[in-house]
C-alpha cells in the first residue's frame, strides 16, 4: 500500500507541474524569435524582433507561381493550356519551371500582368512594333522591363546583373522574372483583381507533387526526402552566399577586394542547382517505380564542370579571402564574415562529394525493397535500381573530374617551382605534363635518403633538395670544424662566462678566408645565448689535456681534422648528453636555433639536383608491398636502352600516396596487373607489368 501511495503522489506532482506550466505559456503569450537586431530611437532601448519568411525552394516558388497565375482571370486562360500540354508529356522528369519559361517568352503575357494594374484593357501595348533585330517577343519582353523599372517594381542594378534578360532559358533571367510578377500578382491581390480557380481545372500540385513522409514510410522513401532536403538547404546556403557577394561589391569598391577571385564562379553553381533541384525533389515525391534518379543529370552532366573550376581555384580563393576578411568585417551583414563566409564558401566542396554516398544509400534502400517484392514486381523495378546506379556513376564522374582538374591545377603550380628550383635548367627538356609528385624516401646505394620524385609523361625524376646552406648536420660539421676550442676547467669557465655573460669564453675563428684570429684580435662568434656551451673533456678525446698538464692550463689552438669532427659527430649521436659526450650542449635548444635557418628561408633556398633520369617508357614493372611498420613500399623497375637496369625503392608510403603514384604511373606507362604467387605472405602485394617487357619479367606475354 505504501508502494502504491508513493507511485500516486509522483504522478499526480507531474501532473500538477505539467498543469502550471501550461498555465504559464497562457499567460505569457506566444513570443517572438529576436535574432539580435537593436533600436536606439527609443529611449529605453529593446530588442526588435525581425520576422523572417520560411525559405521557399524554387520548386515551390514555381508551383506557387502557376497556382496564382491560374486565380487571375486575363491570363488563366493561356496558363491553363500549358499545363495541359506538361500533363501530357511523357518525360521521366517533369520541371514547373517549363511552362513558366514559355509563358514568359511571350512577352505580351507580361505585359498584361503590368497592364492590369492600371486597367483592365490592354491599351498601352503595341502589338505590331517588334525590335530591331525583327524579334517581336523580345520587343514584348524590353516593354515589360521599362514598364518594372518606372513602376519601381525592379531596379537598374538588378537587370544589369543578368546576362541575357531576354532569354527566360537563363535561370537568372527566370528568376528575376518570378521575383517580378510575384510582386505584382501581390498587388493585383490586394486590389481584388484575382478570383477564385475553376474547379475543373488540373492543379499544379497533382501534376508536380511535393515529398511527405510518414511514421511508417520505407527506407528508400525516408533517403529520397532526406536527399530532397539537404538539396534544398544546398540551394539556400547557394542564395545567401551570392546575396551577399552582391551586397558587399554595392558597399566596396572592387579595387580593394578581388570579388571574382573569393566568389569565382558561385553563380553559375547556383544556376545549375536552381534546375538540379527541381528534379531532384520531383524524382523524391515520386513512387518507386518512378524515381529514376539517373534522369536528374540529363543534359546537365557538361554543366557540372563547373566545379571543375571551382575546386581548381580554391586555393587562389582561400587568398584573396583572407586578405579581404578586414575590409568584410566592417560590412553591415547578417552573416559574419570570419565564420559564416568561409563555411559558405566550402559548402560546394562538401556537397559535391556528398552525392555519391547519397545516391549510393538509396541504391542500398532499393535492394532491400525489391528483396521483399514478389519475382514479377522484382522485374518491374531492375530500371529503377539501374537508374539509381547512373546516379551514383554520374555523381562520381563530376567528383573524380574535379579532383583531377585541382590536381592538375596543383601540378603546374609544382611544375613551375620545380622548374625555378633545378641547378641545371637543362634537365627541363623533354619531361612533359607533370602527373604527381611529392617527397619519398628512396634508395641511394645501400641506404635511404629524404628526395623529392616528380612524375612527368615521359620522365620520372628524382632529386635531392639542396639548401645554400647545406642540411643540419653539414652545417653542424662547418661550424665546429672551424672553431678554435681552449680547454678549461669548470670553475674558470664558469668565472669566465660570469664576467662575459658569453658560454664561449675564449673562442677563434680559423677561416681559409679571415686566417686565424687570436683572442687578442677581438673577433669573436656571432652571439650564440647564454647557457649554450661546447666543451671537449672526454677523456677519449686526442685533444684533451695529458695526465701532466695541469687542469686549467691552455693549450696551444689547434684546429680540428675531420676525422676527429666525425667522430665528435657520432659520439654525441651516440649519447648526446653524457657526461663523457665530445660534444656537450648544456642547453640544446639556443644551440639548434644557431645551427638551422628558418624553415621558410631554408625552403625557399632549398634548390634541386637530379639524381635519377628514368625514361617512363623504359619502366619494365611496378610492385607494390607493405612494410612492416605499416607502410607501403614502391618497387620500380627500368630497363635502359644502353641495358642497364635501374632499380627505384620508395619506402614510408601512406596508402593514399601509394594509391596516387600508383594510377599516375599507369597513366603514363601501360602497365597491366599481373598476379603473382608470392613465398612470403603480403596482403598489399601487387604487381604491374609493362605488357612490352613481358617476356622479359614473366617468360611470356600478356595481353
């Protein structure tokens, strides 16, 4: 009884607070959305609440337009026909745009909508003058525009940013035209002009049906409305982002920030998705016998070399980008140029690789689908699911087609610093496009060495980076071996660095050039940092001091041979910081920063000297292995034509580098894979062969 109480207070305390909190929300009213705007007119200043109307896809936008279009008595008879006509077409997918774009290129149609906000008769329309060029519409279409623009209905600045305001195949064109009557439809509507539809009339909506999506809908009906709306919401991040590229090149000049050069070619993107996205939420709200996915890229597959364009200049963009980012922040925006921008800008990026897991998901859903219908219903949908399969082979086609212009446009930019960097502008001749390049670890003699491996058509060229300056080690080498080094003992070199404030006391310079220096001369080391002290007191050392030589005494200055830098050199590699090192460094770090340069200035000093020349006509075989750390090992083999072979191993290869090396060599090489009984096991093993040198690697020839 005590159990059933308690359960009955907790419930019936829910209840009461579920009860007061409805209460409350009665009380207080529904509330407004504030997104941060302020108004100082009044004296008690208070956050403005900004209303902001539902994103409306420019699907619905079309949809919409012809449900009004069909409520306004002068022009729902030549709508109607139209919309006949789209019914009765038979084509995979069906675009409200269509009958919009033809009703608009009759110009008189316009000039009816613009005509019936001053009278009902059509009295200011010449229907005989045509322009210049003999075309009567386009005529019809300049009327129309002159009369938007003494209207106020459209601007100067708005018509200039369409190419071709004549041709309503433009989506931009359309789109300011839409804009445009759906203003005066707005007006028409608060004059009473429009009535109601006739109810015999088709309606836009059974002939282009919108995605819904129940609690029980299938799988592939779930991914299909998920593909709809992320396309959708693609489409609108598309607008914001051009909005405000327009917006910021009204409120800046182009002199101070390169809008062609962050923005590119958005425009063009969001043109193509404007009529992508009509079809692909058309394509959703279909059945499943009707989503033929792979139609959504008819006649649009050359269009999206658009992002070819986009991807390639990136880079350029990201530039241009940060140098503007000072000058944007001072713009008056909703969107924040430090964040919102550069999301925006990579949206296109993000998107365009999203396509083939999407389609590829849907693919998936359909199987599961067709598995559970009857052997007949099966045969029925195999042209659905090969439709969804074209989408997925069309998505990839755009994807791997942008990532080979990006690559390409990053290799002529490799090309050309390879070319500034070479010693011998010689070894320039005859190499071709470049493919791929990137540092390896290749085989020098009997042992390995940091490179660079550029792949060209015809030439594949290795070369070892070579600074002014030389590598670390070689300037570690420079620097002792002209050093003058007095043997101390700790308490004089101690009293010394205390009076100097220097951990080199007494320290020459012995140069071919500035001859020896005495300590007396005054020259001494650049300055090195307190603390950095290098000291010979191994006892091993031939410089140290004899058993009857009292500690402290100095020695004559004598320089140091290189073999004894040699093995200074080892010893400390050996143990760096011992205490019977030759080379102690009783802080590390000041005597790294006076041994290397900067990296940028290293780099940009570093130059190349070709080590290998490898004719890619004369590479014979490819193989491919792992290490046992992980990695990936290229093996590459050339026959010469003096008949010599050459034999290049690239070691310390990721997967993805491998990959890359390995589709640019069959490129420029006709290898074929071979498969190959190997003794050890290796799971990434493979090898490609040279179908000309057949004979020669296998004993027979392959085709």
């Amino acid at each position: 009884m005590q159990h059933v109480a308690g359960v009955f207070q907790g419930r019936l305390a829910s209840m009461t607070l579920k009860f007061a909190a409805k209460v409350f929300s009665f009380c207080m009213g529904p509330r407004k959305r504030s997104l941060g705007s302020y108004d100082d007119s009044s004296s008690t200043s208070r956050a403005v609440s900004v209303t902001r109307k539902a994103y409306v896809s420019p699907y619905e936008r079309c949809v919409q337009m012809l449900e009004r279009l069909l409520s306004l008595p002068c022009i729902a008879s030549i709508v109607y026909p139209l919309l006949i006509d789209e019914n009765a077409h038979s084509a995979d997918v069906k675009d409200p745009a269509r009958p919009l774009r033809v009703l608009f290129a009759r110009g008189c149609t316009l000039n009816i909508l613009v005509n019936e906000l001053e009278s009902p008769f059509i009295a200011t329309i010449d229907l005989y003058e045509r322009a210049g060029d003999g075309s009567y519409e386009s005529h019809q279409i300049e009327l129309f525009w002159r009369g938007c623009v003494d209207a106020g209905l459209v601007s100067e600045e708005q018509l200039a940013r369409v190419q071709d305001r004549y041709d309503t195949r433009d989506s931009e064109c359309l789109e300011l035209m839409l804009a445009t009557v759906s203003v005066v439809l707005d007006q028409l509507l608060r004059r009473g002009r429009c009535g109601l539809v006739d109810p015999r009339y088709i309606k836009p909506r059974d002939i282009y049906p919108t995605v819904h999506t129940g609690c029980g809908a299938p799988r592939y009906a779930v991914l299909a409305a998920e593909l709809s709306r992320t396309e959708v919401a693609y489409v609108q991040d598309l607008e914001r982002l051009v909005e405000y590229a327009d917006s910021a090149s009204a409120q800046i000049d182009d002199s101070e920030v390169d809008f062609d050069a962050i923005f590119g070619n958005i425009r063009a993107i969001l043109a193509l998705h404007r009529t992508f996205s009509k079809r692909i939420q058309y394509l959703a709200a279909m059945p499943l016998s009707l989503q033929l996915f792979g139609a959504a890229y008819d006649g649009l597959l050359p269009m999206f070399d658009v992002y070819s364009r986009f991807c390639a200049s990136r880079e350029c963009s990201q530039r241009a980008f940060a140098r503007a980012v000072p000058v944007l922040k001072l713009l008056d925006s909703e969107l924040d140029a430090e964040f919102d921008i550069p999301s925006l800008l990579i949206r296109p990026v993000q998107r365009l690789a999203q396509y083939p897991l999407l389609f590829q998901s849907i693919v998936d859903a359909m199987y599961e689908q067709c598995a559970t219908m009857a052997p007949a219903d099966q045969a029925e949908h195999v042209h659905v699911v090969k439709a969804a399969y074209a989408a997925v082979d069309h998505s990839k086609h755009v994807l791997t087609r942008a990532n080979e212009t990006t690559r390409e446009a990053a290799n002529e930019t490799q090309q050309a610093q390879f070319a500034a960097r070479l010693d011998d502008t010689a070894d320039l001749q005859g190499l071709g496009r470049l493919l791929t390049s990137g540092p390896v670890s290749a085989q020098a003699g009997r042992e390995f060495e940091d490179m660079e491996a550029y792949l060209f058509e015809s030439t594949l060229v290795v070369c070892s980076a070579s600074s002014t300056q030389g590598s670390r080690a070689a300037r570690i080498r420079r620097t002792i071996s002209s050093l003058h080094v007095t043997i101390k003992s700790p308490g004089r070199r101690r009293d010394e660095r205390r009076r100097s404030g220097s951990s080199v006391a007494s320290s020459t310079l012995h140069s071919p050039v500035l001859g020896g220096c005495s300590p007396e001369s005054g020259f001494r080391l650049p300055s090195i940092d307190a603390g950095c002290a290098l000291s010979l007191n191994s006892p091993a050392n031939p410089l140290s001091s004899p058993a009857n030589t009292p500690l402290g005494s100095p020695l004559a200055h004598t320089p140091l041979s290189c073999s004894t830098v040699n093995n200074l050199l080892a010893s400390a590699t050996a143990n760096p910081l011992g205490s019977h090192s030759s080379l102690t460094t009783l802080r590390e770090r000041p005597l790294v920063k006076f041994a290397t340069l900067d990296t940028e200035t290293d780099a940009a000093l570093a130059r190349l000297t070709v080590r290998e020349r490898v004719p890619t006509s004369a590479i014979s075989q490819v193989s491919q292995l792992s290490e046992v750390d992980g990695s990936l090992r290229l093996n590459i083999q050339a026959m010469m034509n003096d008949g010599s072979d050459v034999m290049l191993v690239f070691r310390r290869l990721s997967r993805e580098a491998a990959g890359v090396w390995t589709r640019m060599l069959q490129r420029a090489v006709p290898l074929v894979p071979v498969e190959e009984s190997v003794a050890r096991a290796n799971e990434n093993y493979c090898l490609l062969v040279n179908p000309r040198f057949a004979p020669l690697v296998l004993g027979r020839k392959i085709q």
